[in-house]
C-alpha cells in the first residue's frame, strides 16, 4: 500500500492506507475554506479486508478518535472508496486510516497521514492611523488570522481622491508578535499639498479568505504645518505575558489590583494571565449575569472533575458555543477521561465551554441543546493596548514640585484603572512604585517632597483586563 496522498480542487483531498508502522515525518500541512471534506482511499486486498477505519485527532495527537468505519459486510462495503468528514469548528485535524480494527479500538502511538486546517473566516484587521505632529501619516496595524502570511498583506495610500494606490511605506517587514498576530508599523510623509489621504490593508489567508480595513486622515494645507525632524516611530508593544498554569472550572482570580498613591518601593507584580470580569458589554447576548474568564493565550486548560460518575463512562466531551449559547459545537474529546482538557482556540472572541459525559447507553449521550448553560465562559484577547508616551514636566502650579506624567493608551477592553506607573533613578536598577492603578485620563500628577532629586525615568504600563501590557519609559526634563 503507498503513503502518499494529493491534493484535489474544491477541497477534496486524498489519503491512501499506509501500514501501522506509521510515517517517517509529519505531513504536509493542507489549508481549505471548506468544512466538508472527501477523503477517497483505496484498498489492494479487499479479500483480506475486513473494514476499513477513519480516525480522526482535534487536538494535534493528543487524542484520537473513530471517525468512520466502512465494513465489507455492509452495503457497498468498501466499495464506498471514500469517507466524508464535516467539520464542527475551524482548526487543524490530523487524519489516519487502518484497516480491519474492531468498534472503537483505537491503537496506541498513531501518525497522522494527513493534516489539513480548516479556516472558514477572513482575516481580522485591527487598523490604526493618526496624523503625527508635523503632519506625516503614522500607521500602526494588527492582523489576527491563523494562516496569515506576511506575504499576503498588502499596506496601500491615496494621496489624493484623483490619485492611484501605492504602497504605504513599512518600517521593516512585518512581524508576528505571537502566532497568529501580524503587526505592521509605519509612517508617510506628503511632499506635497494633500489635504485627504486614504489608507488601505488587504489581508488573504492561507484558505484564501480575503478582508480589507480603509481609513482616511484629513490634512491642514502644507503652509500650516511644522518642520520637525523626520525620525522612525518606536515599537511600544512588548511580548506577551506568559500563561500560568490551567484555568479551574469554574476559576477565580479576584478583583483588579488596588494601591495606595504614596511613593515607596516596591516589587513589580506578576501579571496574571487569567482576569475575571462580569459580562458588562454583552456583545454576542450573553446570559444574563455571568462571569467571563479572560485570557490573552490561545492556549489553556480546563479542569473538570469526574467524581459524581461510575464506572460505566465511555468518553468526556468538550462542546462549545461562540454566539451566547444559540448553537454549540463539539470542540474536542478526553478519551483518556483524565483532567485536564487542553483546549486551543483560534481567534480572539468570547466562548462558552460545556463538557458532556458520555456512557455505554447511547440513548443518554445527548449533545448541549440550543441555550443551555455554559459551564465556564472564556474571552480571548491577545491584542496589545495601544500605548504613546507624552512628555514628561515639571510644575509648581499647586504650590509643590511635581511631575505631570502625560500618556495616550487605547484598548477596547481596559478596565477602570488599567494604567500602571513606576520610577526609576539614575543609581539604581529597580523599578519603584509610583501608582499601579491609575485611570486612563492621559495625566497623572505626582507630587515630590522639596529639593527632590529630577533625575528619574518614569514607565507607563497600559494592561487590558486580559493581562496584555503595553509599556514605554519616559524621561524627565532636567
């Protein structure tokens, strides 16, 4: 029998039945729109063939599962010649065949034969602009899609309403900040008079799926602008906040961290990957009243617990909806039965999870029915604040030195305090306490004891309720 396998228009892929001594390395990769797939195959010895068995993994091996198995003592038999595989959700699954396996056995140590992920949704495109003091155009874009590309991103301005596209100058290529998170940054200065000017980002996955974000920036006329020195915008975003352990079920983190306003030093706090919120913008319809863990890796795992079952258990089955509870689908299976659930979920959103156990009595393994409980809600938010540091002075104004601390954050998901401030001085290495729960006004004044020391930089930190920071170091005058 041969290993191989093509790739067919349409969708429709083809794997032929391999020996159980597995594959030397891991297949190709394979990337569709579709989540219904033909799987053709073919048999040499269909005398020696009892059946012939699809197993099927969600989760990258972890698990797998019988898909489908076809008999020879059934009609047609194997003369079926192909499985059809439907897709509950978007991700990868790992596929195999083995022939003449009984019901529900599945053998130990498989490989898959073929992978193919499954991506039925354009790119998320995440676009900012803003005119920058002496009028350049300043870019900065986030891209969120699975199969995206840096190839297949195309950044573009109108200068004018007459004016062809061209292509709106990057600093540098783009980068993934993590998997899946396509950042773009970049500036444009008019050499001449333009008072509107258009900018475009296409983005096309790998499935194809295609989406583009347009914004416009109104201009003054050239003889008002300033002349300041062109120089290249910085990064402010930072690398992800790493994930601590598994989210119980249900979890609880607590309340957003509260601080004094005085001035000592102190430890810089983890941050926590998981914060607790309450549904207040119900986008999707939540239930009422319900509790939503966030997360900002894709990422986790859930605990279940098992104690209230016998002995008669078949499998654990994890089902989740994305519309409030409306619809549900079957994300994955446990079959070893032992908690944790490791679960991954692609894109940014708010999810209900349920697990459904299952016995040897098919007629009680019923999926989750439209508007049933969720037992835990999750909302994925792996975008960085947005985070641009203002400039740093001194006043006596209010009769005492201080230091106005000015700062731009945007996020669409902060809390009520979710800025952070620290100091630091010329001799020492440590970060001090300023005031870690600041409100996003755009100025904190912080008031110094008399002949106090200016030689200080101060960080702002920008943290959304999901644990993503953004954090620049500004400063201060001498």
């Amino acid at each position: 029998m041969s290993g191989n396998f093509q790739r067919l228009i349409f969708g429709l892929f083809v794997i032929l039945l391999t020996t159980p001594a597995g594959i030397a390395q891991m297949p190709r990769l394979y990337t569709t729109a579709s989540r219904h797939i033909t799987l053709p195959y073919s048999v040499d010895n269909k005398g020696g063939t009892s059946n012939v068995t699809l197993l099927v993994s969600m989760n990258r091996g972890n698990t797998w599962k019988q898909h489908i198995q076809h008999r020879s003592d059934e009609p047609d038999g194997l003369d079926k010649q192909a499985f059809r595989f439907k897709a509950h959700r978007d991700g990868e699954f790992w596929f195999c065949t083995r022939t003449n396996l009984q019901k529900h056995v599945v053998p130990l140590d498989l490989k898959p034969e073929l992978r193919i992920y499954i991506d039925t949704k354009p790119p998320q495109i995440q676009l900012r602009t803003e005119r920058g003091s002496n009028s350049e155009v300043l870019l900065n874009c986030q891209i969120a899609d699975p199969t995206i590309s840096a190839n297949n991103v195309q950044v573009q301005l109108k200068a004018s309403p007459e004016s062809d596209w061209e292509s709106f100058p990057l600093e540098g290529k783009p980068v993934f900040v993590r998997p899946g998170i396509l950042q773009l940054q970049g500036r444009w200065l008019p050499v001449t008079d333009t008072r509107v000017v258009q900018i475009r980002v296409q983005a096309e996955d790998a499935a194809k799926n295609k989406h583009a974000e347009q914004q416009q920036i109104f201009l003054p006329p050239l003889n008002l602008r300033r002349t300041e020195n062109y120089k290249p915008i910085q990064n402010p975003y930072t690398g992800p906040v790493p994930h601590e352990g598994a989210v119980r079920w249900p979890a609880d983190t607590g309340p957003d961290i509260q601080t004094s306003e005085d001035i000592h030093s102190v430890a810089t706090p983890a941050e926590s990957a998981a914060a607790e919120t309450t549904a207040n913008v119900n986008t999707i319809g939540l239930p009422a009243n319900v509790k939503v863990h966030q997360l900002n890796q894709s990422q986790f795992k859930l605990e279940y617990n098992l104690d209230d079952f016998g002995a008669t258990i078949s499998e654990v089955q994890l089902w989740a909806t994305a519309d409030g509870g409306k619809t549900w689908e079957q994300w994955g299976v446990d079959i070893d039965k032992q908690s944790p659930f490791e679960v991954e979920i692609e894109r940014e959103g708010t999810y209900g999870f349920k697990t459904i156990v299952t016995s040897m009595d098919p007629s009680s393994n019923t999926p989750p029915l439209p508007n049933s409980t969720a037992d835990i809600w999750i909302k994925l938010d792996t975008t960085m604040p947005n985070l641009q540091p203002g400039i740093a002075s001194h006043s006596i104004e209010a009769g005492i030195p201080e230091v106005l601390i000015r700062w731009t954050a945007t996020d669409d998901n902060f809390g009520k305090r979710p800025i952070r401030l620290h100091y630091q001085t010329a001799n020492d290495a440590t970060w001090h306490e300023i005031s870690l729960a600041v409100p996003n006004t755009g100025i904190y004044r912080w008031n110094l004891a008399p002949n106090s020391s200016v030689d200080w930089k101060v960080k702002v930190e920008a943290i959304d309720q999901a644990g993503n920071v953004a954090k620049t170091i500004v400063s201060l005058p001498n």
